[in-house]
C-alpha cells in the first residue's frame, strides 16, 4: 500500500464528498418542498356528477373506446 507524505485534507476539501453527500440531500430537501406544496395548496376534488351530464352522449367518440380498438384503428392498413 502507498503511505501518503503531508497532511491529509479533510473531507469537504473533496469535491467528490460534496457530490456523494449533496446530490442525495438536494433530492430530500426537494421532496419535503414538494410536500409543504402539496400540503398548502391542494388539488380540489374533482366531483365526476358535475362532468357526466355534460358529457357527449355519442358512443362513437374516440375517446371512449377502449386503447386497443383506438390503437387499431390509428394503425395502417396494409393491402
């Protein structure tokens, strides 16, 4: 093993430290933002009575059909 001559620097001398230790506190102090966010300022309740009886009464809506039927209609046709 290669004994070092002089003084070893401490640890936040390291740039590599500040990026093992950094990245990972930055991502935590980041969620609880997040959660002081979502904990302040709700998303309200999205009442579904309200938006059915505005809804379009055609069962041909392209939306309304399951992602399978709508993904082979968009397909093309090859003859």
């Amino acid at each position: 093993m290669k004994e070092r001559n002089g003084p070893v620097s401490p640890w936040w001398r390291h740039g590599m430290a500040w990026m093992v230790f950094g990245g990972p506190a930055i991502v935590v102090v980041a969620s609880f933002i997040t959660l002081g966010l979502v904990i302040r300022h709700p998303d309200p309740a999205l009442d579904t009575r309200a938006s059915a009886q505005h809804a379009p009464a055609e069962d041909d809506d392209a939306s309304s059909q399951p992602a399978e039927i709508a993904s082979r209609h968009a397909a093309p046709k090859h003859h």
